[in-house]
C-alpha cells in the first residue's frame, strides 16, 4: 500500500469523527455510548466542534530517536507515554502515533495554544479498551484545564506502512481531560 492509501485512509478517518461531531447532541462526548448532554458543561464557555490532523512518518521519527535519544523522548513525551509505547513489541510506530495525535489535539484547540503549551501539557492514554484519550498531565497549569472547560477532545490513531494519522475533535461536552 502506498501514500494514496494512507491519505485516503485519513480522510476516512477524518469525514468520521466530523460526522460523528456534528450529530452528537450538544453537550455529547462524539464516539461514546454516553450521548446526552454532560452534567456541569456551560454553554457560556462553549465552542463550535474543530479538527486537526497530524501524519507522521515513522521512519523519520525514528531517526530523531536515534540521534537524540531520550533526551528527545523526554522533551515530548510524559513518563506514562514512554511507559506505554515501550511495552508494545515495536515502540516506534506507538511513539509516532502519540507524537501525531498531541499534534492534531493542539491544532484542533487552535494555533494559539502552540506558544503557550509544551508537548508534554497534553498526555494521550488509553481507555481500558484500548483506545486513546487525551487528558492534561500533571506539566499542565491551571491555565489549560479553564481553556478546556466546557470542551471534550476525542481522537483517533491509525498505522499504515510508514505513516501514521491521527485525527482530533475538540467539541462542546464533558471536559474530564483535567484530572
């Protein structure tokens, strides 16, 4: 499979969480059994429903890891990501997939946050089905739990060859990212 592949594997990803934003009930958490309006969320700190997405390719990130080590882990990744992607068999295409899922959760969020946060303010865990999470970790100030209240972030990873996607939505729901 080639790069037309994973493109068009991204764009399905991508009209799917879009769809998924756009008819969830206000309040809803898209992707979840949960789709009745979050207790606490205010309409006053509401925001209409954002995308971003990241591709990373592994290859290249790989070759960061090599030259910098963990110097380079430690600067993007929390110790909890570190721990996760180092269990699996081949860490590399796990690190890429977090490193491009901060980039879409930051570029759904908006530009504006890149000046202000560091990689390591948003942390991507994993549910106990597996699936991913985003969440402030403990390097977050308090300034990034209040950007995000009133808003959820649900995002999606994918692997393909030597690419990996990651696509984000931030919306209007249950912000339980702050813990």
């Amino acid at each position: 499979m080639g790069e037309a592949r994973v493109i068009e594997h991204a764009l399905e990803h991508l009209a799917a969480l879009a769809a998924m934003a756009e008819t969830a009930a206000p309040g809803a958490v898209p992707g979840t059994e949960d789709d009745r309006p979050a207790a606490g969320a205010s309409g006053a700190t509401a925001r209409a429903p954002a995308v971003g997405a990241d591709l990373v390719r592994i290859s290249r990130l790989g070759l960061a890891v090599n030259r910098w080590g963990e110097s380079f882990l430690g600067h993007i990744f929390t110790e909890e990501e570190i721990s996760f992607c180092r269990s699996k068999h081949d860490p590399l295409p796990h690190f890429a997939g977090t490193l491009a899922a901060k980039e879409a959760v930051y570029k759904a969020l908006g530009m504006r946050w890149y000046r202000a946060f560091s990689w390591r303010m948003i942390e991507i865990t994993r549910d106990d089905a597996g699936r991913p999470r985003v969440r402030s970790s403990r390097y977050a100030s308090n300034r990034v739990c209040r950007e995000l209240d009133g808003m959820g972030v649900s995002v999606s990873i994918s692997h393909e060859d030597d690419y990996t996607i990651a696509v984000a939505v931030a919306h209007p729901g249950r912000s339980d990212q702050c813990e």
